[in-house]
C-alpha cells in the first residue's frame, strides 16, 4: 500500500490531535486516514463525446475558432494517448 506523509507545524499538529479525540478516532493518523479516503473520490470521468465539448463551447460565444480548431485537435491526441 502507498503511503502519504504529511508535515504539519507543531500547533497545526496540536489541533490535530484535539479534533481525532473529539471525533473518537484512536489517534490523528486514523483520522487522517478517514478524512484522506472519504473525499478522494477516484471515479473515472463520465465520457463526453469530442464534438458535443466543441458545441458547447462554440454555443457560448466565448471561444474563437482558432482556440476550438487546436482544443479539438488537443483532444483528439489525448484520446490517443490515453489508449
């Protein structure tokens, strides 16, 4: 298992401790822990087809053609590479 390691000052360190006790934890680790794996949520991303992302965009008026054209050509590449 990985491990993360994480420096605080000693008056961070000292809340720390005072708020996993509050909590009922066993010690600021095992809330470290809670904490680390209740909000890091590692869901891959819903798939938003290329063209629908380009519409979008265009749709606000935001963006100009030449930004979309390389966003689009940036996003096929990534596309790519990532299989």
């Amino acid at each position: 298992m990985p491990i993360l390691s994480i420096q605080l000052p000693e008056k961070e360190l000292e809340k720390v401790r005072r708020t996993a006790r509050r909590e009922g934890f066993k010690s600021p680790t095992d809330w470290a822990k809670f904490l680390v794996e209740r909000n890091i949520g590692f869901e891959e991303s819903p798939k938003i087809g290329l063209q629908k992302i380009i519409s979008e965009m265009k749709k606000t008026g935001l963006y100009k053609g030449d930004f979309l054209r390389g966003l689009q050509k940036s996003l096929i590449y990534a596309d790519k590479a990532v299989k």
